[in-house]
C-alpha cells in the first residue's frame, strides 16, 4: 500500500512524467526513504513513551525470571530456568491455564455476544437511550475495589441480596454458597466479570456502529431486508473490524485478569477461582520471591504474544488486504 | 461546521491548560527530603494508624514530641495496612527506608536487617527498653540485638458470646481440647453456628494450627523446626490432625471459605451480630465485633486456647505478635529520641486509655478500664513462652506457605502430613 | 406505520432493557444507600432502606478539604494522560493505518505487547526507573507511565478507525496539495470523532481508578489521588466500610459526568454529516 503522498501518483489532468532513467530511480528510492521517514516519524513519540517506560522495565522483569531474587537489591542468584520448570509442576499453576482458558471460552461464547446485542439495541432512538448508555457503561466505571465489596456483599450466602431475590421469586434452591463454594466460584466470579466489562465492548461497538453510513441500511430496507437480515448482510461485515478487535482485547484481557479476583475472592476459595496473575502477584509481593513471579509473567507475555501473532496471521490478515481500494503495495 | 471548531478548539484548550497545570504545580512539589535548614531536622515517621481514634491520638502525641523537641519537626506519612506493606515492598528494593517505621518483627524485618536497611539500637536503647514487658520485645530481637521498640503487643484467644454458651448448656469455657470438642458439638445440636471463620483470608485459620502445634509439639519444637527448616515432626502432623478432627465436626457458618474478616458479611460481624458463638482472634477482635458488626458488650467473654491432652504445651503458652518502631541504618538522633518517648510510661498510659491498646510498660496497666482487655492483660503477664504469628516470624514465604497449606488443611485438599511437608519444601527453598 | 406499531414493536425492547438495566443499576443504587448507613447497620440490614438516614459520611467527606483535593490531583492526572496518550496513539495510529512501510506489521506486534505484560511485575522496575529520574512525588511520574501503558489499547482501537476513513478523501486531499499532517489534522481526526470520544473515556476512566501506580510513585500526600483517598479509611484489622461506600460512591461522579459529556459529542459526531465531505 502506497500513500497517496508519493508525487508519482497523481491522478487528473496528463502530467509530463520523467523518462525512466538512472536519476529516476534514484529519485524513487529517495521518495520511499522520504516516506518511510514520514511514518516513522509520527511513531517517533509513542515509541520514546513506550520504549522508556514499558519495554524497559518488561527486559528487566525478563531478565529477573532467571533469578532467585527476593526484590533487595539486584538479582544475584542465577537459576537458569529452574523457575520456569518449578512453574510448570506446579499444580495451582497448570489449574491457572485451565482457568484461563475457561475464562476467555466464556467471553466470547457468552459476553461479548450480549455487548453487541446491547450495543445494536442502544443505537437506534429509543426513549431513554441516553440513560440506558450511561448504565451500562457505569459499572465499568466502579473501582474494582467497590465491586468486591459490593459483589461479596450480595453473593454472601443467605444475606446476601443474591439469596434473598432468588427467594422473593421462589427460586430458593438455587441458591449456594456463591464465592464459598470451589465449584461455582469461576461461574460466580464470570457473572461479576460480565457486569463490570460488558459495558467497555458495548460502547466499542456503539462507536463502530455510529461509523456505518446511515444510507445503506436504509438502502437495505428499502429493497425490502427484515431487521436480521439487514443485520445480518449490511451491519454486521462492516461492523467486523471492530468485533476483531474486541475480540482481540477480551481475550487479552481474560488472560490477564487480576484486579476483580483479588479484590472479591483473592484467588479462593483453595485457590479455585486464581488466574496466573493473582499467582504472580501472590508469589511477588507476598511471598517475596520475584524471580518466580518474573518467570509467571514472562509465561503470561508468551501465551499473549503466541496468541496476537496467531491473530494477526489469520484473522487480521483480512483487514490488511481488501480494506479500502485504493490502498496498492509498494511499488504498484 | 461550527462543531467540528469547537471540538478541536476544546481539545487545545484542554491540553494547553492541563500542561501548564501539571508543569506549574510540578515545580512546587516534592522537595523536602529530611534535610535540615536553620537547624532543624524533619523526622519521617510512617506508621498505619489510618482509623479513629487512633490516627487523633498519635497525631496529638507527634505534636507533644515536636514540643519537648523544638529542633524536630515529625512528618507523618500513614497508609493502611496493604499499602503500607506494598510501599515498603517498593522502598526496601530501592534501598531507602523512612527515618521511623512501622515493623511487625519477625521475618519481614529480617530480611530488611540482612539487606543492611535497619538501624541496630541496642545499644542506644538499652539504658530504658529492659523495663518494656519481655513478650513485647521478642518479635523486634534478632541475634540479640534489638532493631525495633514495641508499642503495642497482643495475644489470640477465643472470644465467645457467654449467652450462647449458656444457651447450649456450656457452663465454663473449656481448658482442654476435648472439652472444646463438646463445647462446638453441644452448640451444633442447639442450632448454634459454633465458630466464624474468614477461610478467604487464611490467615485466621492459620491461628488454630498454630496453637495445635504450639500445644501437641510445643514452643522448643516450634522453634527447632523453624532453625532446621523442618517441620515433618510427629507433633506438626499430630496438629494437624487436631485441626481436621475439628473441621469434621463442621463448626464453621454457611460459606464461610468465602467469607472476609472485617467485612460486613464476615468472621467479625458474625459474631458480633450474635449469629456465631466464638472466634479465635486477637485481642483487637472486640473492637472489630462492634464496628463490623453490633458488639456483644457485656456479653463478650475470652479465654486462652485450651491445652492439649498428652501434649508438650502448656495453657500459659502465647501466640500473637503486635506493632513496633524501626529506624533505617543512619537516622537522625531525633529519631531514637522519640522511640524512647513513645515508648515511656506517660505515652504509654495514653496509648491504652485512648485507644485500647495492651501496655508494654508495665506501670500503665492500671489505665485498663475494659475486663476483657484486663483478662487479656492477665494472660499476658502470666505467660511462660510466646510465639510471633507465623506468617510474620518466618520468612514472608514460608509464612505464605503455612497460610495456603493450613486453609488447604481446613477446606479438605491437603492431608495433615502434606500441610508439613509443603511447608518444610518451601522452607528449605528459601535458604 | 402507525404510532401504534412502532411502540408495540418496541415494547419487548424495553422490557429487556429494562431488566438488564436493573440488574446493573441495583448494586450501585446498594453502594449508594450504604453511604447513609453505619457500617454496623451494613451487616444487620444490608438491603433495605437506611433506619436513619446518616448523611454525615457523604458531609464529612464533601465537607473535608481533602476530598476536592484529591479529587483535583485525579481529574488533572486524569486530563492530561488522556491528552498525551490520545494526541501521541493519534499519530502512531495514523501511520500504522495509512502508510506502508517495511516492518510496519512488526511494529504494531511490538506496540500491543505492552498489552500482554501485567504492570504488577513491571512496578517494581518502573519504580526503580522513576527514583532513578526523579520522578518520585511528581506528577508527571504518574502521568507518563500511564499514558505509555495506555498506548497499546489506544493504538489499536484508532488504527481499526483509521483504516475505515476511504481512500478518496485522502486522495481528493494530495489533489489539494495537503501534507500528510495536513490531512491527518484536518480532515482524519474530525472525521474519527466517536473513535477519539471512545479511547478517551478508557483514558481517563483507567486513570481515575489507578490505584497501585500513585501508591508507589506519591509518597507525600499533597499530589495523592482518589482510590489512595479511600484506602485511609480502612485499617489494620476492620474498615469504616459505610464512609468508604459513600466516598466511592462520590468519587464514580466525576467520571461518569465525563462519560455523559463525551457521549454527546459521540452522537454529535455522527450528525455532523461525516461521509457526506
């Protein structure tokens, strides 16, 4: 794809070009070193931000995996990847990656779904669109702080308002011990999960939406599409670069899940609801041993980054090659 | 058009002001750093007294210090309890440490005096610390020498709701742990949730192994295996069979692994609310049953953990730990100056009138007003050994792995010989 | 079609909305009555209406300097990362959507792997790195840190609109003799309204509820913000758990205010006729 800024792609009016020659080609190569230029240097400060600030304490947390290291003074005490083969004997640990994946499994099948069917609802004019935007998008707002206390308080067993709807409706036996109970931990921790993040994907897709052209729905509803239908074939391919991207977050997101456990269930009970980074986060700031939870997160960062270049491959790829028709590859 | 102006024109303004915001106000902060000008030196005291009353009281007694000590200036810097221990983290990995801090003795402030941190005092003190109460030192002591001065101690107990008992039929508080077995089946067959516990926490439950293995192993047990790093000994794995038999007898209230203790909903205000007969708690549990929930009043009683049959332990053993101060390696005089005020009888005396601490002076017990905090007092006094909490005492990790390993224990996925052997792994791993 | 239909169509909406919408509002509207309550009243009776309306915890805390103060620290902190992230992931984004250049798709991989790290691991180097800069009880300490952590996601979701914007407006722009600036200035980024609207309330609702980056960078209380705010009311072993409902509950305001103000300006940029030049 070339930018339109290269002066050898004018359209309009007959333009006396140069014969191909040597000063030509020279000239080329110095128009694309210009525009590699040009795009660089828009990234110049996000890169200086990014670079400064993130990679480099990233390469040292990298680096400290390969340490004992109780976080006084620098690493001293090389292991080589004993951390990383203690991680992966560790039972709590390989019960993180199930959760994990049962996590991410559960926001694409269930609330990213709901996200959207929220999204398409709130976009049309409705009385009180503008109240029910800001409720959904509100919880996302709460501190994760708030939300545990307030969650513990509703799930706690038998007071706990949970418990006491369920009665006021006669659905007494559904009931449990809600965060108490290690085989309906996760199932509760995803309900809090889906009230407090549903709200961000809605309004990616309340964005994504108010991007597409008014005209051809109507078009479509003019040749006489139902409302599925429209949704279906106009809506939702042009909603598609959006969805990747959503998608891309949540699972980002799932795998790095901390905050809300911490605060509701600390990774409880018996550590039945604890994601890798309440692990790491256990091992580095309780127990003091950094070294091992470097290693966790360098195990984090790689599950991440394997599944971000899988995405780009096969699923960005898309994006990449019919976006707009105008876009050519280099030298076209 | 007009809104696409102003969009932009908003975006300007909003950056040209924050910028300049940021870059006015930046230039007026951060620049004290301890350092003296006329003569005066500023003392940083980080503390935890983030709640009423005692944060008035400590800010009073600050005031009192700054008085006595016209060149000295306290600056306060008070965090809660979690980002306290997070900020120390920080501050210890980059090798400065506040002038006067808050320690709880043990393993944590090991590691501080190993990495060189910490100001040895012993000599500086000695003059006045012999008169503190002897169990309050132990924790701040390591290879006798002093590194911190206690102003607070304490003690875990049972804290029981005396209707209740009475309700069921139990007419004294046990002082054997088959007599405590009862007790717990007497309440159940009344419908009476005998204990609360906060299992998300871990660490209330790590109390009761504690003091099994204080009581079934004993103190000099204890204290070997910690030396030796092993903890596979018949009498931990005894211990954890006491805790197991207990747990069987399922004492515990509905969800209780998922309950927190100061919350709302949890251990504290469980019994405060009169819904759970006792809780294993330290001697702050009072306090926590009237906030958390509406306190028992009158109707609270305490009594020490019972002795085990055919165990090395004794009733009068202690299990409990409390809040001292510590220097950096290199603090000011003024410093070490106030821990001695802090530490004086007069302090002391306010510190148990005005917020109910236990006295590490002994002359200020007379200020006790509370029988409970009387009752406690006694058990102190009396006590013929003591013992730091555990995740306190040893290594942060270890401490950790006794935690996990015991709530482990009581939610049924580890064997009492597991519990030991996990313990003793990561004890050895931390060598 | 008839008034009649329309509605009647809609009324199923509605109900679900409804619904949905209690599900999300009776949690808050909890935290909110908390506020009136003793904290000691929150365990006896948690779920209905307050015995005496205690309005003394949301007074104390609107009442004490503190608050506003902080309040301040976290709306300027707040402001100005979502300036810079935005102004800086604006232009990254642009390249990465409008230009082709050798190692262009190894880039972006490299940007979104700030995504994957979890910042707890990489506090304890950043702190390093800001004592080491004398970033310590400096806002700026806070302000850039997050922002460089709010690049990733802000790439991502700008390029995604990016791409969209069509070709023709770009090239009916060279035509005119626009620099590449030119045109981003004028014409991309008005035209990307909702995307900017959307990454700035992230921005600045990530920010307002960062608690561990200002915990690690202030140490002296005057630059402290909100979340450290609400941690002072709890202690060693039990919490003031009513004030700290009704000091969260007081500090979501300002942040769900900057939603609703944003939110317009999304639907204002649909009605400014976007496609239509």
């Amino acid at each position: 794809m070339t930018s339109t800024f290269l002066p050898d792609r004018r359209s309009g009016p007959d333009v006396e070009l140069p014969p191909p020659s040597a000063a030509f080609a020279r000239g080329r190569a110095r128009r694309r070193l210009l525009n590699w230029l040009t795009a660089v240097g828009f990234q110049v400060p996000a890169l200086v931000l990014f670079i400064g600030l993130v990679l480099l304490p990233m390469l040292f947390a990298l680096y400290a995996a390969f340490f004992r290291w109780g976080g006084f003074g620098m690493p001293s005490d090389y292991t080589g990847t004993d951390n990383f083969t203690r991680l992966f004997k560790d039972p709590v640990f390989l019960g993180d990656l199930w959760r994990c994946l049962v996590l991410v499994v559960l926001s694409l099948a269930l609330q990213l779904p709901f996200a959207l069917a929220m999204a398409v609802a709130l976009n049309q004019r409705l009385r009180g669109r503008a109240v029910y935007r800001m409720l959904f998008f509100a919880p996302y707002v709460l501190s994760e702080a708030i939300t545990g206390v307030l969650f513990s308080m509703v799930f706690a067993p038998d007071d706990g308002l949970a418990d006491h709807v369920l009665g006021g409706i006669g659905l007494d036996g559904l009931g449990g011990e809600w965060f108490a109970d290690p085989s309906y931990v996760m199932a509760t921790l995803f309900l809090v999960m889906t009230w407090k993040y549903f709200g961000f994907h809605m309004m990616l897709y309340l964005a994504g939406l108010q991007s597409i052209p008014a005209e051809l729905t109507e078009a479509a509803l003019i040749d006489g599409a139902n409302a599925w239908q429209r949704f279906r074939n106009v809506t939702l391919p042009l909603l598609a670069p959006t969805l990747r991207i959503s998608v891309f977050l949540s699972v980002i997101g799932s795998i790095q899940l901390f905050d809300l456990v911490w605060v509701v269930t600390q990774g409880g009970p018996d550590h039945h609801s604890e994601t890798m980074a309440v692990t790491m986060f256990q091992y580095g700031f309780k127990r003091y041993q950094v070294g091992y939870a470097s290693a966790i997160s360098v195990v984090m960062f790689g599950i991440c980054l394997v599944f971000a270049l899988a995405y780009q491959r096969f699923v960005l790829r898309r994006d990449l090659e019919g976006a707009t028709t105008t876009m050519r590859g280099d030298g076209k | 058009m007009g809104d696409r102006a102003l969009s932009r024109r908003g975006f300007l303004a909003a950056s040209a002001a924050a910028g300049m915001g940021v870059t006015a106000l930046s230039a007026c902060g951060g620049d004290s750093d301890g350092g003296s000008s006329d003569g005066t030196t500023t003392v940083e005291w980080w503390n935890i007294s983030t709640t009423e009353p005692a944060k008035t009281v400590w800010a009073g007694l600050a005031k009192k210090f700054e008085a006595q000590n016209p060149k000295v200036k306290l600056k306060i810097v008070q965090l809660e309890n979690d980002a306290y221990k997070s900020k120390m983290t920080a501050l210890t990995a980059s090798g400065k440490l506040p002038d006067i801090f808050h320690t709880w003795g043990g393993g944590v402030l090991k590691q501080q005096v190993d990495a060189g941190l910490v100001e040895d005092v012993t000599d500086r003190t000695k003059p006045w610390v012999d008169g503190l109460l002897s169990v309050a030192k132990a924790p701040y002591i390591l290879d006798d020498r002093t590194y911190a001065i206690p102003f607070d101690i304490g003690m875990v107990g049972f804290w029981y709701n005396k209707a209740l008992f009475k309700q069921a039929g139990v007419s004294t508080p046990p002082t054997t742990w088959s007599g405590f077995l009862d007790a717990v089946k007497k309440l159940r067959a009344k419908g009476i949730t005998p204990l609360a516990l906060a299992g998300k926490e871990k660490w209330p439950g790590m109390y009761y192994w504690a003091y099994l293995a204080m009581r079934t192993a004993g103190l000099d047990a204890l204290q070997k295996a910690s030396d030796d790093k092993d903890f596979t000994g018949a009498g931990f794995v005894e211990a954890g069979q006491h805790l197991k038999e207990l747990v069987q007898l399922h004492p515990f209230q509905k969800g209780f692994l998922g309950a927190a203790y100061s919350t709302p909903t949890g251990q504290a205000a469980s019994v405060g609310n009169g819904k759970a007969a006792m809780e294993l708690m330290g001697q702050w549990a009072p306090a926590v049953e009237a906030d958390a929930g509406k306190g028992l009043g009158k109707n609270l009683g305490f009594f020490p953990f019972p002795a085990v049959e055919g165990g090395k332990g004794v009733i009068t053993e202690v299990f409990g730990g409390g809040g001292g101060h510590a220097l950096r390696k290199g603090a000011p005089q003024a410093a070490v100056d106030f821990l001695k005020f802090f530490a004086s009888e007069t302090t002391d005396i306010q510190l148990v009138k005005k917020t109910g601490v236990l006295p590490v002076v002994p002359a200020a017990e007379s200020a006790i007003t509370d029988p409970n905090t009387k009752a406690v007092q006694a058990q102190l006094k009396g006590a013929t050994g003591f013992q730091l909490f555990l995740d306190q005492a040893y290594a942060p990790a270890v401490g950790q792995e006794v935690n996990d390993s015991v709530a482990a224990l009581i939610a049924g996925s580890k064997s009492p010989e597991q519990v030991t052997q996990s313990i003793t792994k990561t004890a050895k791993e931390e060598q | 079609m008839t008034r009649k239909t329309k509605d009647v169509r809609t009324l199923p909406l509605h109900v679900a909305l409804v619904a949905v919408g209690a599900l999300m509002v009776v949690p808050l509207v909890y935290a909110a009555l908390s506020g009136f309550k003793s904290t000691d009243e929150l365990s006896r009776n948690a779920f209905g209406l307050p015995e005496h309306w205690l309005t003394g915890n949301y007074t104390d805390i609107l009442g004490s300097g503190d608050f506003w103060r902080l309040l301040g620290n976290s709306t300027l902190i707040a402001v100005a990362t979502t300036v810079l992230v935005v102004a800086v992931s604006a232009l990254a984004a642009f390249s990465f959507a409008r230009f082709a250049f050798r190692g262009r798709e190894l880039m972006f991989t490299f940007f979104t792997m700030g995504l994957m790290f979890p910042f707890a691991v990489a506090a304890l180097p950043l702190f390093l790195l800001l004592r080491y800069l004398d970033l310590l009880d400096n806002p700026l300490g806070v302000i850039l840190p997050q922002a460089a952590y709010g690049l990733p996601m802000t790439i991502i979701i700008l390029r995604g609109f990016f791409r969209q914007i069509p070709g023709e407006l770009e090239e009916a722009a060279t035509l005119d003799g626009c620099s590449p600036f030119g045109f981003f200035w004028r014409v991309l980024l008005p035209m990307a309204r909702p995307a900017l609207g959307t990454v700035s309330v992230l921005a600045v609702v990530t920010s307002w509820n960062n608690f561990f980056l200002p915990l690690l960078v202030f140490t002296d209380n005057t630059w402290w913000t909100l979340p450290i705010g609400v941690q002072q009311f709890q202690g060693q072993y039990s919490a003031e758990y009513a004030r700290v409902f009704a000091y969260l509950v007081l500090a979501m305001v300002p942040a769900l205010a900057f939603y609703s103000v944003a939110e317009r300006q999304l639907v204002g940029g649909l009605t400014a006729g976007a496609t239509k030049g």
